[in-house]
C-alpha cells in the first residue's frame, strides 16, 4: 500500500466512523449555524465552506481523481462524496494553521499535498491515545474466554493494537464533530434533494411505502454467493411485480445505507411486511424457494 492510499484509507475509517456515529449530522441537511439565514446557493455552486465555495466544476474534477474502481461508490452517493470534500476542506484548513503545509510546499501533485497534510494532522491527535496496563488486564479478563487458552502476555500486544485503534477511532471521531460544529456550512439543498430522491435510499423509502411486502438483498457484483442470487432475484421482481417489491443494493457503492441496516455479512436479505416493518433477515445465500416462503407468508396478492 502507497503512502497515499493509507492516508485515504485512515480517513475513510476516521470519516466512516463519524458517519456512523451521526457527528456528520450536524450538516447533513445542509445546516448553518441556528440564527443566521440560508443564502439561497447559485446552481453552480454545492457548498460554501467558512466562506470558500465547493464549484460543481471542482466536485467533478475530484470525483474523476477517483480510481475507477472506487468511482461508482461516490457516482451512486454524490452527497456523501460532497460531505467528504467538506471535511476534507475542514481538515486541510486545520492543518495549514498547524505549519503540515511548509514540508509538502515543493510537492507537484496536489491530491499527494492534501493526503500528506491529512496525514500530519491525524497522526498528530491519534499519537495522544494510549492504553494503560490495568486497560489491557480489564479487557483480557473480562474476554478471557473468547480470546481463548493464550495467558496475558502471550495476548498482550494484540490487545494493544486493538484497544488503541478504538481509542484512536473515538479521539479522530470526536475531533471531526468539533471541527463540523464550529464551522460555517451552507449546502445547496435542491441539489441533495434531486440527490436524495434519486438514489437507492428512496428507491428503499418508496418500496417499504408502497403497502407491498420487500426484500431488500444487500451484496456486491464481486461476492460469489451475491452472483448465484442474481438471476433468482431477477426473476422474482417480474414474477412479483405488482405484488413485492425485490430489491438489490451493492453495499460498496452503498456504504452508508448498508451500515444503517448493520448489514455484516454479503449476502444478506431484508423482508419488511406491508407495513415496511422489518420482520426477517438472513446472511449468506438464499434460496428462491425460500425466500418465496417468506414474501407469501406475508399475504402477498
């Protein structure tokens, strides 16, 4: 791994962390600090950040920085994309104050200047944790039985490495909902909205809405048990048309949606009943057989 694919990858797990902790709430609809009024935000322009603007022009040239690989998350969940960019925004901003940016000056490439400077800052607040010897003996003592027959110090160093990464995590975490906090962000809402309501989130809203049973299959394009459920799936949303709702969601081009239903496992099945209330889900391949058993056993028409 790169010096700047870790760097991305330490801030994709700082940033997912703090998403799934809601700290990215704090601007998720597009806040501004409570008194102050909401500039109405030319098309052109999706955020403004502490007064810097987020053009449309220079969202698309990031989003084309991406690898391809990668590039579909952010093209199926542009807010998310444009909530990183913010934060990374915020990020940068914080580290320039703290001089990161005098060792990266003669630096050509400016994505490598963003992910150096992202990475003094992170390592600077995450070398503060540490984890003290009554932590270590707590934690062995208290998961004696899962980590199995190992005694103390045969496990110690790997209890470490996990105990610390928590506390790393929560620190980094904490510090991104202070930064949000204080900061100045406008969004421009019509464009999540036409976001929003494009995306597989109300693709999910729609169908648990509709009076109809669902299943939701959360998988991926790269998983063998998620290919051998492809053409069942495909074949119960015409032979239920009208009755069920059958729906896929890729959790790698899906990240936020995925967590917020704790998916696991790939793949994993969700049945809601009429009324959208979840009442089943399975891990691992399923069936077409049984997961017919479940949408009839719903009354499905």
């Amino acid at each position: 791994m790169t010096g700047t694919e870790k760097v991305k990858n330490i801030l994709r797990k700082a940033v997912t962390a703090a998403l799934l902790a809601g700290t990215l709430a704090v601007f998720a609809a597009g806040a501004v600090h409570a008194g102050s009024q909401k500039p109405h935000l030319g098309k052109h322009v999706l955020a403004v950040v502490n007064g810097s603007e987020i053009s449309i022009e220079y969202f698309n040239e990031r989003l084309e920085e991406i690898p391809e690989m990668y590039r579909d998350e952010y093209e199926n969940d542009k807010v998310e994309f444009l909530d990183r960019l913010i934060l990374e925004m915020l990020l940068i901003a914080e580290a320039e104050k703290l001089g990161f940016d005098s060792d990266v000056k003669d630096t050509a490439n400016a994505e490598e200047v963003r992910a150096v400077m992202i990475e003094k800052l992170l390592s600077r607040i995450a070398e503060s944790v540490n984890v003290t010897e009554d932590e270590l003996y707590q934690f062995y003592s208290e998961n004696k039985e899962k980590i199995g027959a190992g005694r103390f110090e045969q496990v110690k160093e790997q209890i470490r490495d996990y105990l610390l990464a928590q506390k790393q995590q929560q620190l980094i975490g904490q510090y991104l909902q202070q930064l949000l906090e204080k900061a100045d962000i406008i969004k421009n809402e019509r464009w999540i909205e036409k976001q929003v309501s494009s995306g597989p989130q109300a693709l999910m809203q729609e169908a648990l809405k509709s009076g109809m049973p669902s299943v939701i299959d959360f998988g991926s394009d790269s998983c063998v048990p998620c290919k051998m459920m492809k053409p069942i799936l495909e074949e119960l949303n015409e032979e239920y048309k009208g009755r069920a709702n059958v729906i896929v969601i890729d959790i790698y081009k899906n990240r936020e949606l995925a967590a917020e239903y704790g998916i696991r496992v790939i793949p994993t099945q969700v049945f809601f009943d009429r009324k959208g209330i979840e009442f089943w889900r399975h891990e691992g391949f399923l069936s077409k057989e049984e997961i017919v058993e479940k949408l009839e056993g719903t009354g499905t028409e």
